[in-house]
C-alpha cells in the first residue's frame, strides 16, 4: 500500500512538471489526489476559487494549501469541513465563530471541537454534536457542560472511556456509570469508587471485559453471579 502510495505521489509530482500551467489537468489530478495536488499547485491556483472548491470537496483538508483568502469564503470552508472536520484547523479565525461552520464540522469530526472559538465549547447544542459523532469530544467542552448530564450521558454512550472527562458528580451516577461501563469496562477506572461495589454495575463491567473483575469491591469477586459473569 505505501508503495502504491508513493508511486502515485511521484506520479502527481511528475504531472504537475509537465502540466503545471494547465488548468484542466489540475482539475482532473484534483479528483485522484486532492491535497497533494493544491500543495504542489502555483500559486494562482490557489486563489482560484473552482479549483480550490473542487480539491476541498475531495479532501477537507487541502484547505491547508488555499489562499488566506479563500480560507475566510464560507462556501470552501463549509465544504471542507463537511468533507472533513479536521479542516476547521485551518479555515480563518472569523470562520471559527460561524456557528453552522462548527457544527458542520463536529458532526463530521467531534473533536474538531479544539479549533473552535471559545464561545462553542460552552453551547450545549454544539458540544451535544461532538460527543455524539465522538464522546472524547467531551475533554474539550467547558467544565460547565462536563456537570450536564444530558451531555456526559450521550458521550459515554458512543465511548464509554469519556466517563474519565466527566465532572466528579458524574461518576457517581449509576446511570452514567452504567451506560459507561457497558460500552468500555475499563470505565470503572473512572467511575467513583462506592460505585465497585454496585452489583449491577460490575456485573456489565464484566460481561463487557473479564478482566474488570479486578476492580471491583472484594465482596463481589467471590460473587458466583458475577463470576459466572466472568467466565471464571
């Protein structure tokens, strides 16, 4: 695969010695190898707003290589981002504010939640699109956000190592605790410690992942239920 890699990107290379003035051949090497492409494009092309659109259609992240300013025009941005998330990084500053700018890109990539202005990490609705599309996203939301419950609960349903980023009130939520564990055991870890010897609680842990057994309380590890629950 690397090989077929850099076989292509010596191609793309080779290509743009030859065809670098021509328009419709940097449109058509857009559609194989979009971010390499606009990397190596001239300079004029990289403020053609066609070809620049093209290319983050294919690869959000090619906006890397677009003309500061193109990376303030809402159309590119807003496709590069739906492309892909990560593209936030290197749109404009103003575009971090644009609220249909981020949420378009969470929903693609939830973490893309850190190149975000400040303001976003503190909406509910923004910061509930990020941990849906990735619960990690959760490490990055306002510590006021990280006490709602509606918000912990929908992270560590998609990953329940997000229980770690939660407020400490959280942990102690069976309901949390719970969804958490029954989707990572190794959530326990997180969880607060009067929550190891919840029956119910170690009981999903171990159905997930035998090995939580370890954590739990020592009332419970001679538990038949839960060793069962175990394998042992």
């Amino acid at each position: 695969m690397f090989k077929k890699s850099l076989i292509f990107s010596l191609f793309i290379i080779f290509t743009f010695h030859t065809f670098a003035d021509n328009r419709d051949d940097i449109l058509d090497s857009i559609k194989e190898q979009a971010y390499l492409t606009l990397k190596l494009a001239d300079a004029s092309f990289k403020k053609d707003k066609e070809i620049v659109l093209a290319a983050v259609k294919h690869d959000g992240q090619a906006l890397e290589f677009a003309d500061a300013s193109l990376k303030k025009d809402k159309e590119i941005v807003l496709a590069a981002v739906k492309q892909n998330g990560r593209a936030l990084k290197n749109a404009d500053v103003s575009l971090s504010k644009d609220k249909e700018i981020v949420l378009a890109s969470v929903y693609q990539y939830g973490r893309s939640l850190k190149f975000a202005d400040t303001l976003f990490k503190k909406d509910k609705e923004t910061v509930l699109v990020a941990v849906r599309q990735d619960g990690n996203s959760l490490e990055l939301a306002d510590v006021s956000l990280k006490k709602n419950k509606e918000i912990v609960l929908a992270a560590v349903k998609q990953n329940g190592y997000s229980l770690k980023y939660a407020d400490a009130s959280l942990k102690k939520d069976k309901e949390i605790v719970l969804t958490a564990v029954k989707q990572f055991a190794g959530a326990l870890l997180s969880a607060d410690k009067s929550l190891m010897k919840d029956k119910e609680i170690i009981l999903a842990a171990v159905k997930q992942d035998a090995r939580a057994l370890e954590f739990a309380d020592e009332s419970l590890k001679n538990d038949k239920e839960v060793l069962e629950a175990a394998g042992k």
